[in-house]
C-alpha cells in the first residue's frame, strides 16, 4: 500500500488545523457574545485562568522534553552496556 508523500500529509494537516482554528473561533465568538456580561464582570478572574492554563501547559511541555532526554540517555546507557562483552562469559 503507497503511502501519500510528506508534503501532501502535512498540506492536509495544515487545513484541518486550520479548520479547527477557524471552528473555536467560531464557537468562542458566539459564546463571547451571548455571556457579554458575564464576561465584563469576571474578566479578572478569566484572565488568571488563561494565565494558569498557560503556565501549566509550559510546565507539561518542559516535563515531556525532560522526560524524553532522560528517555535517550537511558537508550544510550543500554545499547552501550548491551553492546560490550560479559565479563564473566559462562
């Protein structure tokens, strides 16, 4: 089974992120409009959510690459040690 060049796959996945932008913009918009007032009152407290949800989201993408350098250096750790010879051969 031929598999679609990468040019093409990441074109398809350039539209439908594209496509997911432009649907919870959407959304948020109408939901800006609808909840006007209850967005004036608490914009505050809406502004430290999207602050703390920002500040979380860099903290798991720093944890992630940490964990995954900490991953490869155990990689190399075991190709290393699995590549030398046993020292006691039986």
């Amino acid at each position: 089974m031929a598999s679609a060049p990468q040019a093409t796959r990441s074109g398809r996945a350039f539209r439908l992120a594209l496509l997911d932008a432009v649907t919870a913009g959407a959304g948020l918009g109408y939901l800006a409009h609808q909840y006007r007032e209850a967005l004036v009152a608490n914009s505050a407290a809406i502004g430290l959510a999207l602050l703390f949800a920002c500040a979380l989201g860099w903290v798991i993408r720093a944890a992630a690459r940490t964990l995954s350098r900490a991953g490869s250096r155990v990689d190399a750790i075991f190709a290393d040690e699995l590549g030398k010879p046993s020292p006691r051969p039986r």
